[in-house]
C-alpha cells in the first residue's frame, strides 16, 4: 500500500473514531436536555397544581365543614346536643375564608353569636352590619362572632360579600349544607346566642336589629341572666324566596 492510501486511510479511521465519539457525546447530551427538560416540566407542572390549588382554596371551592363530638365540661355533662335553648350547641369543624380549619369548640370561654346566611339572603345583607358593629364594640369583652355561609360554595363570593359589607368577623363555610342541617336551617338568617360553655341561651330566626345583637352580647357573656323577648324585624328568607 502506498503511503498516501496508508495516510488516507488513517484519516477516515480518525474520522470514524471522532463521529462515534461525536455521537456518544451527543447521545449524553441528549438524554442530558432529555432530562433537564422533564425535570424542568415536572417543576413548571408542581407550580402550576399548586397555583390551582392555592386559587381554588382561597378563590374557588369551598371545603366541607363536618359535624364533629361536642367538647363538655362539669356543667355541661348531662345536657343533651341540640340546636334547641339549654342544650349544648353542635360542635362543628369548619375553614375559614383563608382556608385556616376550626371548631366551634375552639371558643368556649368566650361567648359566640352564631349567624347563618347566604349571599343570596336580603335579610341577611341588611343585618350584617348591626352585627359587624356588636362585634367591634365587644370583641375584646370576648365575644367572637361567626357568621356560617349555609350553601355557600365559592370562597372568592364570600370573601367579596363580607369586605362589601365591611364585615370582619370570621366566617365559617358551609357548601353542603351540613352544619345547617344539624342546626335545623330552613330559612335564614338564623342567630343563636351561645355561652362561655357552649350552651345555647336564645335562638331566633329572622333578622334582627343593633339593639338585638347587643342583648345576644350582654346574654353569652353573662351580664345579664336573661334578655327582653326578642322578634325579628325582618323576613326570614328561603333560596325559593330568592329567586321569585
């Protein structure tokens, strides 16, 4: 073999050697960017289900609240549970507009007003103000004030609902139904005053004035043993109502 096939053949061996190192190289840094591009989605796809997530927690879907066993102390042992006057008020575990989970029982010590509504309530509408009022002169006297969305389902509706009305106490939701169904809901707004130990002291369906909720106040924190007869002012409203 002349010298000059010998040299061109080194050259082509060469070659040969360079394009299968080019393509083991390549094959790496294929399944390298093959890699980085999965974990890069995988990275974008965690963010979007959580940014979903986090949406339909503070903007979308409510969470169910749930019936849960009542909390008793030496005077509450042998009452019996029931939405009714001198029984131990149902304990229920709801989430709050920030989707921060709580129980009615979290709050005995302090007297609790108690208030269903519903956004497509008028009545409820009207007196959430009188009640947003109780609350700021009272709440560091302990009174807590929780307001129950009976039905209602969007977090993003309620929120909007309570900071049109100025309302900042806390509110629990309700989507199913299932804390007004032991509460016995049939139309709203529905009040009850409960005590420091979480007995129900009065009970009225329909909407109330400043001067009742201020009763209810002076009632659950024990100024007073018993308040005046009170009578709502106002329709008790049902979802068939609302929709006439």
């Amino acid at each position: 073999m002349s010298s000059k096939a010998a040299r061109k053949r080194k050259r082509q061996e060469r070659r040969r050697d360079e394009m299968s190192i080019l393509e083991r190289a390549g094959g790496i840094m294929r399944r390298y960017f093959s890699l980085r591009t999965l974990v890069l989605l995988g990275v974008a796809a965690a963010a979007v289900v959580g940014a979903f997530l986090l949406i339909q927690l503070l903007e979308g879907s409510a969470q169910s609240a749930t019936i849960v066993d009542p909390v008793r102390n030496e005077r509450t042992e042998g009452l019996g549970v029931s939405p009714s006057v001198y029984q131990l008020a149902p304990n229920f575990e709801a989430h709050d507009l920030d989707g921060n989970m709580f129980r009615l029982s979290d709050f005995q010590g302090k007297g609790v007003i108690l208030n269903f509504w519903a956004t497509w309530c008028t009545s409820c509408r009207a007196e959430i103000p009188a009640l947003q009022r109780v609350f700021d002169e009272r709440k560091d006297e302990g009174l807590e004030v929780i307001g129950v969305g009976w039905g209602e389902r969007s977090v993003g509706t309620a929120r909007s609902y309570m900071e049109d009305l100025d309302a900042t106490f806390l509110v629990a939701m309700d989507p199913t139904g299932g804390v007004g169904d032991a509460y016995r809901v049939l139309g709203l707004p529905l009040t009850l005053a409960i005590d420091r130990d979480g007995v129900i002291q009065e009970v009225v369906n329909g909407e109330l004035t400043y001067k009742a909720f201020d009763q209810f106040a002076q009632l659950v924190l024990g100024e007073v043993e018993e308040i005046d007869d009170i009578g709502p002012v106002g329709d008790v409203t049902t979802q068939e109502d609302s929709v006439q």
